[in-house]
C-alpha cells in the first residue's frame, strides 16, 4: 500500500512520517522543492518538532518520499490532503489552496482510491466543495472513489505524540468512505474515532477551537476586571479552578492558524444564513481577544508617563513577537500587532525575541531592542510590565 | 467554644449541621420558627439533602440549637452569615437581608470576637459594607473583632459531602482576621485554603460562577449552530471534549440562586466604573442565556403549526419547571419562563414536573398537564421534542 500526503507543512510533515513509521509506504507532496530535498537528504525542515528528526532521518528518501510534483504519487491508494486553509481580508476562507491540492488530485484519482482531508474547514465543506472539485477533474462519481475528513489535531513541537496518543476521529462523507478511512487510519492511529459522517468531523474540530477562544476570552476579560478592581487574577484563578472549572490564561490575544481561525467558519456561515444572533458569543469573544492590545498599550503608554521625558523618547521594548512562547511563527501574532501598534502611535518601540536575529526583525519593519536597553520592558508571554 | 450560624436555608443549614458534627456548639439562627422548631425536634427541613437527616436526627436540639432570636447567640466567639443575596429588577444586588443580619449581629459582638460571610457577594462587599455595618452598631473598631469571608461552595444535594471534601478558600479583612479564620473552619473543614484577603476569597467564588455561565452560553450557541447546520451536537461534543476541551451541555438557560446571579456583580460594578468594555462577554452570555427561551418557544410552535388544528388547541406539556432536575426550586427558573412565555402567546399549556403537585402548578398562574396528555411534549431536562 502507498500512501500520498499532499502538504509537508507543520501539520504535514509529522503525519507523513508517522504513517512511514507504520511501515506504509508514503509519497510526501510539497510545492516546496528545497523543502523535498532536505526530507529525501534526511534532514528535518521543523527541527523544533520533537521526535520528527529521528524520523526523517531513518524514513527520508526511503520510505518517504517527498516530491513537488503530484504525478509521482499517481499510483497511490489513499491521498490525505493537509494544505493550510487561510482567511482573507474578511474573515472568509480562502479556498484556493485546497481547491488546487483536490483538483490536482483530481487528475490522477482511480477507481477505488481514497481521499481524506485533514486541513480544518468550514463544516460541510468536504461533502460539497471537496467533493465537486475531485468529481469535476476525474471524472468519477462518488462511490467510485471514497471521500472522508479526519481534523489534524496536532500541536507545534507535540505533533508526533499527539499523533500516537491523543484520540483522533475520522468520518466519511458515505458509511463506505468512512469505513475505508477508519481501516486506514488504524494502521497508524491507535486511538481512533469513526464519527457518524465528514461533517460531524469538521464541526469537532471547529468547536474544540471554539471552546478555547471564548474561554481565553473570558480569561481576559476577568483579567481585566480584576486589575480593575485590585485583585491578584492568578492567585484567584489558581484556586477558582478544579474538577469543574477551568479557567484559562490571560494573554495579548490569540494567534496562529487555528483558534483565531476556526471561530470564523462558523460566525460566516450563521452571517451568511442571515443568523447573525447565532454567532453573538463567538464574535464577542474573537473581538475582545483582537482588542487585547489596545488595552496593553494603554498600561504601557501609561506606564511611559511615569519617565520625565518626552513619550517618545521612552525607549520601550516588546519582548516576544512570535504567536506562542518557543515557536517561530507570526501568524496572526498579537504581540506582532502590538508592537505595531505602538510604533504607529509614534513611540521608540524595539522588539526582542529568541527565535528571531535582529535581522529578521528589521525585515518585519521594527527596530531590534535588548531588554536591557528598554525603559519599559513588555514580556508578551507573561504579560509582566517591567519598569528600568 | 460556641459557633453562631446565621441563615438555615440550602446552605446554612448543611454547614450548621457540618460545625456541630466536628464538636462544635452551634447556636443557629433563622427567622423562620417553625424551622428551628423542627431542627431542635430532630426533623430535617431539607430532606433532599443526601446525608442531613443523620446530622440532624443526632444534633438537632442538642449540639445545633435552632432559634429565631440572635440574643440566644450572644454568647457565641464567632458569627457566620449565609443568608442569600437577591437581585432587583435592575440586577443590582439588594443587601436588605444580610444588611439586617450584620446590623444583629452587631448588636450583640464583642472584643475578640469573629465574624465570617458566606454568602457570594460583589468583591469588596466584606471589606466595606459588612465592617461598616458592625462597627456602626457594634461602637467596636475592627481589630478589637475580626472579620473574613468564606464563600460557600456547596450544591443543593451534595451539600454535606462538598464540604467535607470539596476545597474551602478563606480571606480576612485583615491578616489576624484571616489567620483566625482559617483556625476555625480548621475544625470541620479538611481541605482548606487560606488566600490573600477577603476581597479575592469573594472574586474567587464570582469567577467560577462566571465561567460556568459563560459555558453553558457557548454550549447554547453552539447547539443552536449545530441544528442549523444539520449535525448532532451531542455527538460532536462527545469527541470534542478531552482533557483540554470542556463544552457543556446546552439548555433553556441558566437558573436557580448562583450562576444567573453572580456574573451581574462583576457587570454592574464595571458599569458602575463606566468600564462597559470590560464586561462585555458576561454580559453577551448571560443574555444569551437568558433568550434561549426564545428559542425552544420557536421550536415548540414550529412543531404545533403540523397539527391540523388551530394553534391554540394543540396541547402543549412543558415537563420539568424547576430550574433543575430534581429540586424543588423555581428561583430564576427559565423553565418556568419558558412555560409563562408560551401561555402568553395564548396557546394551551400545561406543565408537569415530579417535585410538584397539580396544586402548587396552580398556584403559579398554570395549567398541569400530564406528558401523555400532550400533543406536544419538551422535556426542559433532556430538551426532549416529543410530538404525538
């Protein structure tokens, strides 16, 4: 049996390793040339993802075999697309990616072949679009081949792990095409889910995402009643939580592809049924995690007031730039805007961050600052406001 | 050593019986005569409270004495309040009763004495109101008494095992109020938590509330989606939730004495402030809460418009009226709303619930109606839509 992954990203790449790991045998595609050179050479293009180096190392060019050009994966049985989904100016999916990714698929899928979509997408989207864009480039009908969802629910630096313990679940767009997705899936998941259909996979994935955005929200706002009314947050947290409650981490917002991502899929699809009252909470919560840098700019203007001197000539530095903590990734990153947002305001705002040299900062438009060089010091990651 | 309790009701009267049970003399005090005759005849008011009748059978009389009158408690080292707190039509707080109960106890308070709030209450209620009230009737200073909060964390029900095992947060006023506090839940109270002040011990409490309302406003939103876009919510929610994924269950809304009120604290007081922003979510969710009502009243006509009669005639059982399963509680009830809302619109409902007779539906302005007499049947419980 042989296997294409379409997509050797962050979420690609751990899982095609994976199921080479299982002893499958896997075409990895990727438009990315210098990136299938590196993995055929045996050498990881995400070093910070643990345990993939080992894999790469012992599968690549082997058993994995990565190639910016789909017809070398013509002979596989089971294509499992994993192509980001992003959104555009208005909050809408951007389908281009996915719909060149299908209907390239499209064009060498045989009677009988599997596809599974793992990127995440707007419910409903596997049953419809996917499906129109295979059935339009192949010229086969539904039922000649099988079409499933199954939601990568990795995590950057987690990936290989997350795949071989946390529970996955897979459902097709027919009980046939969920079945033969399940079948292939055990081969390399042990812990897997068959739910009752494509959509029902794609509506989990979404509302997991859901639950975190609205939670970090509240997170946030109780955040921000509690500098407001003079209480420590995490000391109330720490014991507010247990068994039933889980209070999460403030923050200067939420980024990355995902939780500021999923929540969109269904605010659009309630707006454009004309439900707008079906989505109120998700919209609020994305909003008021968006607006958290105003608020962090506000108590670091005032925190700037406090020099004898000029605003902007308080030499302020925004430490951490990066979504997350330890990862090298912008998108979307809050801390990214916030630094922006304060050099838009006319202030002296360098930034600093260990995964990035000061080069690359420049390249992002922002000036370079040690800590130590700052008169007031914004940690993003422990939202702690230092003062030289 | 003598321990008062003031307020016998859901919550009172487990912790009275707790206290006693540890060894302790409890003199408690409710207004309510006939109760604490019960209590000193070994009768249990509060028979739904698993393991209170034992308590009571045992201490009632004896090491719990009953009365109505605080003068029976001037004897006592320590004064705990756990009388509730109300909302007026603006949602604001109406301290009127546990105003009169400080103003009592400060009549009879002596040096040393200490005195301890249970009930959940706006931060900052302990520090200012509470020590206002007793130091004006009491002529005393606080230093010469001692004064902390303790929020109850109990569930109708479960009242006696959550104490007993359930983590107990206390904060005093001042540090020796805490400290003292702390010596006294000591004695009945094993899992216990000493926290910085009286004002977090009362955010504490506040922001637990906030998350659950918060939650169940999410579950609510994202059931509705889920009907609109055609998957089972509860499936997807099954494998949705994991160790880091709580979605709740969805309903007609939140009701009952907690988790309708408490978030309002936090509202009315940012509102107070002219910070509107900063409780913004709360706000978006307990309204969202609230209008589920809405909803299933939408739902329920849209199944009476299939019958082949007037509106008006189709026979309507709402099953469950309490504001939850297996209590006898109609406070906030949204169940209850739901009922009334539909009676409004003149159509024909009964309603029927286990905890209630055909007689005390009655006296709420109702109908009873048995389920199988219905032509359509919800189950405010299961938000079960049953049709003949």
């Amino acid at each position: 049996m042989r296997v294409a992954v379409i997509g050797l990203g962050k979420a690609g790449l751990p899982l095609a390793a994976v199921i080479a790991d299982s002893g499958v045998e896997v075409i990895g595609v990727d438009l990315d040339k210098r990136k299938c050179e590196m993995i055929n050479s045996g050498e990881n293009p995400i070093p910070e993802e643990s345990g993939l180096d080992d894999l790469i190392k012992k599968y690549g060019g082997k058993l994995l075999k990565a190639t910016p050009d789909y017809t070398e994966a013509k002979d596989c049985k089971a294509y499992i697309v994993i192509t980001p989904l992003y959104l555009d100016e208005n909050k809408n999916p951007e389908f281009c990616t996915l719909e060149s990714a299908f209907r390239s698929i499209g064009k060498i899928l045989k009677r009988g072949d599997l596809v599974v979509l793992e990127t995440t997408v707007p419910p409903g989207t596997t049953d419809n679009l996917v499906k129109r864009w295979l059935e339009e480039e192949s010229g086969l009908k539904l039922g000649e081949f099988y079409l499933a969802y199954s939601p990568e629910r990795i995590m950057t630096g987690y990936s290989i792990s997350r795949l071989k313990e946390f529970p996955k679940v897979v459902g097709g767009v027919d009980d046939e095409s969920g079945r033969r997705a399940y079948e292939l899936y055990k081969r390399f998941v042990s812990n897997l889910i068959l739910v009752s259909s494509a959509k029902l996979a794609e509506f989990i994935k979404i509302i997991e995402g859901c639950y975190r955005d609205v939670n970090i929200a509240l997170a946030n706002e109780l955040f921000k009643i509690a500098e407001e009314i003079g209480v420590d947050f995490y000391e109330a947290r720490k014991y507010a939580n247990h068994e039933y409650c889980h209070i999460h981490l403030p923050s200067t917002g939420v980024g990355g592809h995902c939780i500021p991502v999923y929540p969109w899929f269904l605010i659009k699809e309630m707006e454009k049924r004309g439900k707008f009252e079906f989505a109120r909470l998700l919209r609020a919560a994305r909003e008021l995690n968006d607006e958290m840098v105003n608020y962090w700019v506000e108590k670091i203007v005032l925190e700037c007031l406090k020099f004898n001197k000029p605003l902007s000539e308080v030499k302020i530095c925004i430490k951490g730039i990066a979504f997350r903590k330890g990862v090298k990734e912008l998108y979307h990153s809050r801390n990214l805007a916030l630094a922006k947002l304060l050099a838009e305001k006319g202030l002296d705002v360098g930034v600093y961050d260990e995964m990035f040299t000061p080069e690359e900062v420049e390249e992002l438009g922002l000036k370079w600052r040690e800590p130590d060089e700052g008169d007031v010091v914004f940690d993003c990651f422990e939202l702690r406001l230092d003062v030289k």
